[in-house]
C-alpha cells in the first residue's frame, strides 16, 4: 500500500495519520469544511480533533479493522486540499 507523504500508520498498524496547522482557527475550520466535502463524495469518514490551529486525522476502515484503499485515496485527497 503506497501511503501520501507527510502520513504515518499508527502504532497498532491500523490507521493512517497526520497533523496539519494552520495560522488561525479560521483557516483550520475552512480546510475542515474541505475535508467533509471530500468525505462526502468518498462516503468514508476520518476520525479528527481540531484545536484552534491544528488539526489531526485519523483513518481507518472499521469494517476491515485496519487501513484499506478507501483510506488511502481519503488520504491523498486531504492532502491535495493543502497544496
């Protein structure tokens, strides 16, 4: 499985992560905004907590217990709403 730069797979192997910060609380809420467009479309959903500035991901295909390729592609996608 080829996982996006800048991701790392979480201690137990099953789920992909990553942080993002951004200048402010607005910016942070607007890429959020983003993010449900993507997830929507994909209809896969990540686990996230956003405090002030920073935002941190968690994915994971609870169906399959661990990373799947709809994580994978979710994950390319968040991150192309970055660059």
């Amino acid at each position: 499985m080829n996982i996006p730069e800048g991701w790392t797979t979480s201690d137990d192997g099953k789920a992909l992560e990553r942080s993002y910060e951004f200048a402010d609380f607005s910016e942070a809420f607007a890429f959020l905004t983003r993010v449900a467009m993507e997830a929507e479309k994909a209809d896969h959903h990540p686990e996230f907590t956003s405090v002030w500035n920073k935002v941190d991901f968690r994915l994971t295909s609870h169906d399959a217990d661990g990373v799947t390729d709809r994580d994978v592609k979710l994950a390319k996608a968040i991150h192309a709403l970055v660059e």
